[in-house]
C-alpha cells in the first residue's frame, strides 16, 4: 500500500476542527487515528533546527564551561505562544494514539520501547530488536514531538535551578535532573484542561530539584523523612535560642518524638572534604589550615575522630566477663597479641575445645548489640 504523509500545519488545521466539539473529541480523534493507521499516513518529523533561531553573523559561544555553552544553546530555542504550545500538545496526543494502535497491533507496551537494550542510538536499538517497521516510524514521530515541547521549554531548568544556587549540589547536576524530568511532564500534560505547560513542568521541576537534594545534597544520604524534620528543627531552634535549645525543648515546640529531634541534631552535622577549596575566588584548600604533625604523614590523625575503632572495640570488651575477655583477646589477636586457634587457647585455660568454643560463642552474642554496630560499622569495608 502507497505511504502517504501530513504535515504539521495540515495536521493542526484537522485537530482544531474536531476540537470544536470537545464532547465528541476523543471519539473524533480515535477514529481519525484509525484511519490514519489504516491509510499509512505518515507524521511530518520536523528537525531541530526548526525551532532554534539562527545565529547572527560572528555570533559565537564564549562558553568556558559546560553549563554556560549549555546556556547558550538554550538562548537559540525560539519560545512558543499560547496557542502554539497548544497545537503542539495535540500533535503529541495524537501521535501518541497512533503509537497505541501500532503497539496493541505487535502485541507489545510502550515500557518494551523505553526499556534500555544493547548498542549506541535509538533508531539501531529497536531495529535490531526487530520490532515492525510501522511501530518505529511510529516511535520516531512521537519522540521528535516530544523532544520538541522539552527543548522549548528548558529555559524553565534555568529559572527555576536558581532558587536551589545556595544548595551544595552542583548546579549542573540540578540542570541534567530539571531537563530529564521535563520528558516525564510532557507525558502527563493534558491540553484539555487549559492549563500552560509551563504551570505543570515548574511543579515536576521543583519535585525533581528536591527529590535529588533529599538523595544526593550530603555525602552521606540522610532519608527523606529526617532531612524534613531537621528543617522543622532548624526553624525552632532559631526561635528559641539557638544552639543551646534542648533536644526536649525543640521536641514540645514542634511536636516531633525527642528521638527524632535528636537523630536531626546529629545528621544536620555537615561534611566537608579537607581538599575543597574554601571558597569560589581563593585557590586555598581546607587542609592547608590544619595544623600538621611533622612527625607524621599527613594532616589526618585519629584523635580528629569523634568516634574511633579502639572506642568501639573497648566498649566492646567492657561487656565481657574476664574469662570471655581473655578468650577474644587471644583468638582474634588483640591488644597486641597474635591470633590463637581454639585448640591453643583450649590448652591454656585446660578445658575442651568444645567448651572454648561455647565462651567465644557467647562472647561475641554479647557483644552483638545495635548500639555497638552502629559504632563499629563506619570502620567496617
């Protein structure tokens, strides 16, 4: 069967005129879709370069980092009216109705094309997937529909990354986020209910920057649920004193359990590498502060730990009876001593091995308490 094609233009004059009725639209739709499909009819895939403006002569990026070569190219993205974003959103809707018939045709879902598979572009992937060619052409439309509201609209990344600039992750990190998560806005925005795509996108976009802070804003991941209540924290303490704010106090000023508090206290504790920089402008790093022991290798010396291994061992062995003490100091080689089998250490105390057996078991039961892991496991690889 002869393939034919429709441009974008003759395409929106079509979907405008069964927008008339909007009580009848989807119907109208659908079936214009079936018949579509029936009919070959092929979707215009216009290039990128259609919505980019052209540069002025001598016009050149003076980018000397990615984010601000990737600012400039945002700059040649031509914004669009109203009434063409809203044109564009039923392309995509309709685009994507013919995509469903094509699927439902190969047995298939739309997760089958999203999923990652072997090789360098998207067009070879699925080719070699050897899906229908019909369902490419299919993809290939939607995703250059798609690809377009996106790009449209990522002067919204740069807006909205703005009020994250105080944050610690790195701007660039938010900018990969914001413009990964307009894709996911694009799939959800619906036209019909007269909403700007902008009005939706800056509300994933916002979902998206806080979501990456919540999980990558500090170096060790704090959860979600703690990182909120230290904000809570944060604000009371500021109202009633500051630093010297009890932990009971803050608990009855914003109704959050005393542990909680407390557990937000301890995590709101900033980390900091000794090799950054101090600041944007000066080329000194943290360790060139710290006061070095000539004597030793380095600015790093263990009394800098608030908690050490030696601690958590000791309080460890406090647990111990001296006769369980002096079975886990011989066999696992501690406080100096070379590593003991149970046999040695059974011939020492002259009982069976069985029974050294049974101590070092009970021992180490002892010794196996949340409170003692939390303490060690830090030193643990």
């Amino acid at each position: 069967m002869h393939k034919t094609s429709i441009t974008h233009s003759e395409l929106d004059e079509r979907l405008s005129n069964l927008a008339e009725s909007m009580d009848s639209y989807d119907s109208s739709v659908t079936g214009l879709a079936q018949k579509y499909d029936t009919g070959r009819v092929e979707l215009e895939i216009t290039k990128p370069t259609a919505w980019r403006r052209e540069r002025a002569p001598g016009e050149r990026s003076a980018a000397n980092s990615i984010e601000e070569q990737f600012r400039f190219e945002v700059a040649l993205i031509l914004t669009q009216s109203r009434e063409d974003e809203v044109l564009l959103a039923r392309r995509i809707d309709f685009s994507r109705r013919l995509l469903d018939i094509s699927l439902e045709r190969a047995g298939l879902d739309f997760s089958d094309l999203s999923r990652p598979r072997s090789g360098s572009g998207l067009d070879s992937n699925l080719d070699r997937a050897g899906f229908p060619a019909d369902l490419l052409r299919r993809w290939r439309e939607l995703h250059a529909l798609r690809k377009e509201l996106v790009e449209r609209n990522l002067y919204l990344v740069l807006i909205n990354v703005e009020r994250y600039a105080h944050t610690r992750v790195s701007r660039m990190d938010l900018m990969q986020e914001g413009s990964s998560v307009l894709f996911r806005a694009v799939d959800g925005f619906d036209w019909r209910r007269g909403w700007l795509f902008r009005t939706y996108a800056v509300h994933w976009l916002n979902q998206a920057f806080r979501s990456f802070l919540y999980n990558f804003g500090n170096t060790v991941r704090v959860p979600v649920y703690l990182q909120k209540a230290m904000k809570h924290v944060n604000e009371a303490m500021g109202r009633l004193g500051g630093q010297s704010t009890t932990a009971e106090e803050i608990s009855k000023e914003t109704d959050i359990a005393q542990n909680v508090v407390e557990s937000a206290i301890g995590a709101s504790r900033l980390t900091r590498s000794i090799d950054s920089e101090l600041s944007h402008d000066s080329e000194g790093a943290l360790r060139d502060l710290l006061a070095i022991d000539e004597a030793s290798d380095g600015p790093y010396d263990p009394e800098m730990e608030d908690f050490s291994l030696q601690d958590g061992v000791d309080m460890a062995l406090r647990r111990l009876s001296p006769r369980e003490h002096f079975v886990i100091g011989l066999r696992f080689g501690l406080d100096g001593q070379l590593e003991h089998t149970l046999a040695e250490i059974a011939v020492r105390l002259g009982v069976s091995l069985e029974r050294v057996r049974q101590i070092q078991v009970r021992a180490i039961s002892k010794m196996n308490t949340p409170k003692l892991r939390k303490a060690i496991d830090p030193f643990l690889v």
